[in-house]
C-alpha cells in the first residue's frame, strides 16, 4: 500500500478504528517520535540527537504529518536565533497511552523469540 492511499485513511471516516488509528502512525518514525517526545517537549536538534538514523526531511515529514493530524503541538518562539519545540497533544497523549498495551504486547512477543533462539 502506497504512502498517499495510506495518508488517505488518515481522514477516511468510512474505515474500521484500527485501520483509523494505524493511519495516522504509519510510517517507520511516528510510532519512535511519539514515544520520545512523551519524556516532555522537544526542539528539533533534540529529535535528531536521539534519533540519529532518522534525516532531517524524513523527521521534518513525520512531525508535519503529525502535526496535521493533531498528535503534535509546534510551537515557534520568536526569538533570535528562531527557536521551534514539539510537544504531544492531549490527543497525541491518548493515542500513546492506547498504544502502551499494543506495546507491551511486542515486548513479550520479542521476548518470546529471544528464548526461542537460545533454547534451539
């Protein structure tokens, strides 16, 4: 499935919650930036730092989809030099929390794996 028909699902009303929700965190960053950025607000060059793999356009793309979709909050400081920090919505806040379990889940599962590779 192609990125825009994936996007696409993002505002489709007539689709299953789940394919709703998996919509606005597909994508190889947006499920990592949503956990990063529940440790509290963060600039740009914090993200990066932390996400070393990820590029600026890449990281850039992900948090102004994020941001259309109401997960993030940009907020920009006029000042010199220009200061940008991001922070979780209250929405992006419940989508984390409903993805806590999902979490856990492939917690275990790695697990499981882990002990199927050292028991053969």
């Amino acid at each position: 499935m192609g990125v825009e028909m994936t996007r696409g699902r993002a505002r489709d009303t007539d689709v299953c919650g789940v394919t709703a929700a998996v919509a606005v965190i597909d994508g190889k960053w947006k499920t990592t930036l949503l956990w990063v950025l529940e440790s509290g607000p963060q600039r740009p060059g914090e993200l990066r730092r932390r996400l070393p793999e990820i590029s600026e356009k890449v990281l850039t793309q992900a948090l102004r989809e994020m941001e259309s979709d109401e997960l993030v909050h940009r907020e920009v400081y006029d000042e010199l030099p220009r200061k940008t920090v991001y922070s979780l919505t209250a929405h992006g806040r419940e989508l984390a929390d409903a993805l806590a379990p999902l979490g856990d889940w492939g917690y275990r599962r790695l697990a499981r794996l882990a002990e199927a590779r050292t028991a053969s």
